[in-house]
C-alpha cells in the first residue's frame, strides 16, 4: 500500500520551492475542467478532448466526400477510432506524396482542401474563451504569479487552445512563449535558447503548436491575431507533421525545452490532464528523468489506473524518480500500490483514492499553496 497523504505532502513541498526548477505539462483533459451550458442549456466542457473533438468535426464535415474517403481509409487499414489529430497527420502525408497524380483516390487540390476544413473545424471549437475569471486556469497562474522564483516555472502544453494565454492575461502576468514582436509576432529560436528573459516571467511552451500559429510558404511562423479560420496555414503538430520539414521547427524547439528542463539539477515536473497517448513524448520524460537521478516527476491521473490504457502501458517502463498517481492507486518508486490513508495503522486504514488528476481540483490545491495576500499583487 502507498501513503496517499505522503504524496500530497511530497507534492505540496516541491511545487512551493522557489529556488529549484520547476514545471507543469498541460494535456487536453484539463479544459474539461471548464464546464458552460450549450445552447439547449446542458451542461458541457468548454472544450472536448481529443475524441470528443473528433466527434463533432466528424459530424460536420459528414457529408464531405474527401472526409468520408479518409476515414474509409482507417477502416481499411484497420485502424480503430482515428482521432482528428490522426486524420489530419494522414491527410497532410498524402498531401506530400501526391504530386500531380491522387493517393488513394484523393488528388492534391482536395487533400488540400480538407485540410483546410478539418483546421477550420478545429479553429472553431478550440477557440473558446474562459467563461469567468475563477477558473482552473486562474487558479494555476494565481499560484504561479505568487511565488517569486529564481529559476522561472515553466509550463508545457499539448493543447492548441489559447486558455493559459487568457488567464495569464487576466492576472496580468507575464510570460514568454517564443514570439516576439507587435505587429506580427515571429518565432525566434535564439531568444529561446539564449534565454534572457527575466525569471519572473513563466515559460509558455505549446507541444504541439497553437490554433494562432501560422506557417507561411516561405516557412516564416508568426502568431495571429485574430485566430486564423483554418485556412491560412494554421501550424498545429499531431503526431508526424513533426517531421514536415517547413514545419517542425517550432516542433522540436519546444521538444528541446523539456529536454533542457529535465536535465536541470532538481528539476520537478508535474503532467496533469495528460493521457499518455504521445509515444514521442513518453520517450522525451521517460529518458530525460531517466538520465537525471536528481530530477523528479509525478503523473496525475483522472482514472484509475487501468482505464488510463496508455499510463498503464508505460507504467512498467518509468524510472523510480517518475511516480503515477492515478484515483486507485500509485506507482511509487517502481512499485504499484492502492492508496492507503495511513501506513502506518494499516489495521484500521481505509482505502482512499486520489482526486488530484482532476484538474479543477489539482488548481484549488496549487492555490492553496500560496497566502491569500499573495494572490494579485502588483
């Protein structure tokens, strides 16, 4: 049996030191934090996950003829439930083998047009904005705007949303996320490297691209506003567009922050709302804290562990400084163990199970790390 309440107290430790450094990896179950009524007036998530998304894009673009060719494709090819993210790695790879002739029935005028459909349906979903200013997302940056840091906290995401970008503008806290400019924005990967922002302001970086990134012709990434519709080059990164060559630079510019990161002494990383399902990203945390005997990380899980299909498959792979934390259970220093609420008097113990992983809650814990008098100074 592991010690749930050690594990709070671990976490509670780590995330408040100052000195040391620290960051959190955002992944697409957090905005389902955010619930706002629809238009019949049920209750919803402000954004879906990655298969909810699916879901809805699925559904408008259901009488497309060259969507309909794509997901035949997948039923062809055996490969159950695409997400949005899959369809759209297929698309833009037969875009690029295509030439003047069709792959698997589609020509490069319509692969290109469904590209553009499939980012205009993304656009216009994942466009949302908070609907308060008492969200989860206020509540993370009230705690990271609190704590005056040597070593700035970085936040990773694999999420294209603009919410963190709103919260932090909310609080009015600063942040850099590799752009820099006015007028237009550009990508600058030596302001990146050379690092000379100011340790108060925290790291944005966004895995996977965003829905106000664009790539032009000429592979010149600037970021927009307002967000394009879909149709002007919108720079989103599922799973092989990582290795399109006009558009991975930002890719691997943020794959190499959370490299550099975890080879920090001490670095402590926390993912939240993150599932697993990133194979590349897996191995980047999996060696990078693997390598780093000083470093530290802690998966916070929604499920218990055995609906977390792909925690759980990498959960015999972790290092023993990677710990999972899911509702029923823990791996802990390599071993799994349902949660216990006290190891010590293991007689009269009771199981408990773990609420961390829902990141409404995780947020009201992050804020309870701080002073209420800490909270929106200047």
């Amino acid at each position: 049996m592991h010690d749930l309440t050690r594990v709070q107290r671990d976490l509670q430790e780590s995330l408040s030191l100052d000195k040391h450094p620290v960051a959190l990896l955002i992944g697409a179950g957090c905005p389902l934090s955010v619930r706002v009524n629809d238009a019949a007036g049920a209750n919803i998530p402000l954004i879906p996950d990655v298969r909810g998304l699916t879901v809805r894009i699925a559904n408008n673009l259901s009488a497309d003829a060259s969507f309909k060719n794509i997901v035949e494709q997948f039923r062809e090819d055996g490969i159950v439930d695409p997400t949005i993210e899959d369809m759209l790695s297929r698309v833009r790879l037969l875009a690029r083998v295509v030439g003047k002739g069709e792959a698997r029935g589609l020509s490069r005028e319509s692969l290109d047009a469904l590209e553009v459909n499939l980012c205009r349906e993304v656009a216009a979903i994942v466009k949302a904005e908070l609907p308060s200013a008492d969200t989860a997302y206020h509540r993370l940056v009230d705690w990271a705007g609190a704590i005056d840091r040597s070593t700035p906290l970085q936040v990773f995401t694999t999420n294209y949303d603009l919410l963190v970008e709103q919260a932090l503008e909310d609080r009015q806290i600063p942040f850099f996320d590799g752009f820099i400019g006015v007028r237009e924005p550009f990508f600058d990967l030596r302001a990146i490297e050379d690092d000379p922002v100011p340790s108060r302001w925290l790291r944005l970086w966004k895995m996977h691209g965003s829905i106000n990134w664009k790539c032009s012709s000429e592979g010149r990434v600037t970021r927009c506003f307002p967000v394009p519709d879909g149709s002007d080059g919108m720079l989103i990164h599922p799973s092989e567009l990582k290795y399109d060559q006009s558009r991975r630079m930002p890719y691997l510019a943020m794959i190499d922050r959370l490299r550099s990161f975890l080879r920090r002494p001490s670095a402590f990383l926390v993912t939240t709302g993150y599932s697993f399902a990133d194979d590349h990203l897996n191995e980047v945390l999996i060696q990078g804290v693997r390598s780093n005997p000083t470093s530290a990380a802690y998966a916070l899980l929604y499920n218990n562990l055995e609906t977390e299909i792909s925690a759980n498959k990498i959960a015999g792979k972790i290092p023993l400084n990677f710990t999972l934390v899911a509702r029923d259970c823990g791996v802990v220093r390599g071993v799994k163990a349902e949660w216990l609420s006290d190891q010590d008097q293991e007689v009269s113990a009771t199981q408990k199970t773990s609420e961390l992983g829902d990141f409404g809650l995780f947020t009201h814990f992050l804020r309870s790390l701080v002073p209420a008098r800490r909270i929106n100074e200047p």
